[in-house]
C-alpha cells in the first residue's frame, strides 16, 4: 500500500488519509529539504501546496501530488483517485501519530473509557505509541458517510 508524507499545510488531510488506513507522515515543522530526503528514503507519495516543493520533487523522480483547492473534499478526491482506498483497512491507523491500531479486548479498557461507551461498545483499538483508545461510536458513522461521499 501507497504511503505518504503531507506537508506542513495539510494536516487534516493527512489525519482523513489515517482514517482511510493510509501510513501518512505529517510533515510538521519539516523543510522541504527534510520532506524530500523522507518521501525518497521511506518510498512516500509527496502531498504539498507547494509549488516549488513539487516541482523539485519531480525534478529528483519523486512522486507528488499537488493540492491546490484548500478543500479537504476535493484534495482528498484528488488523493484517491490515484489511489484508492482498502475498506478493510478504514481506522487502522491512529489519527494522532500514524501508529498501526491493536484491537484489545473489552475487559482491558474498562474504566479507560467512558462508562456509558464502555456499555454500548463491544470493539476497542488501542494505539502502542500515544495511548489514545478507539471505538465505532457516532462519530465512526459520520466518518463513514463522508467518506463514502468521496470515494463514490
């Protein structure tokens, strides 16, 4: 599977790229230089704003993909019209820092989540790196169904 690195300007993108299963680098407080040197060694997908960083990413036969719309809707359509999304890998990955997700039992979270979703919720994922716990509460079907949207 396609990985990426995002650039600075594009966090959000690289968070629904996350959700979608996607391995995405956020390239937070990275100069292109550092951006660059990553996507070759790691074999990432370049996804910018930035003109310049593209241009001298293609220069150096790299992959990149250019976002121009400023509109998650459309830059993840642009994404993934090259590169389709696995439904069996959809929150797989941890939003946060792109750690690989481990279903825990039940028994293990109780008293880590709240109470009320603790009784409603049978499945839990557990991120190793961050600690942060997830569920298929309401939120997973609004993600869902904006994300059926634009992989239509």
């Amino acid at each position: 599977m396609v990985r990426f690195i995002a650039d600075e300007m594009l966090g959000t993108v690289a968070k629904w790229l996350r959700i979608l299963g996607f391995d995405t680098e956020y390239a937070r407080e990275m100069k292109d230089e550092e951006i660059l040197i990553t996507a070759e060694r790691e074999g990432r997908v370049i996804l910018s704003r930035d003109k310049d960083l593209c241009s001298t990413a293609i220069k150096n036969g790299l992959e990149c993909i250019f976002l121009e719309s400023a509109n998650l809707e459309k830059d993840l359509e642009m994404v993934l019209s090259s590169y389709p999304p696995t439904p069996e890998k959809f929150m797989s990955r941890c939003t946060i820092c792109n750690s690989k997700l481990v279903e825990v039992e039940k028994s293990e979270v109780k008293g880590r989540v709240p109470e009320g979703v603790y009784k409603r919720q049978d499945r839990f994922w557990y991120c190793p790196k961050c600690h942060k716990y997830y569920w298929e509460g309401s939120h997973w079907e609004k993600m869902r169904g904006f994300l059926n949207k634009i992989c239509e």
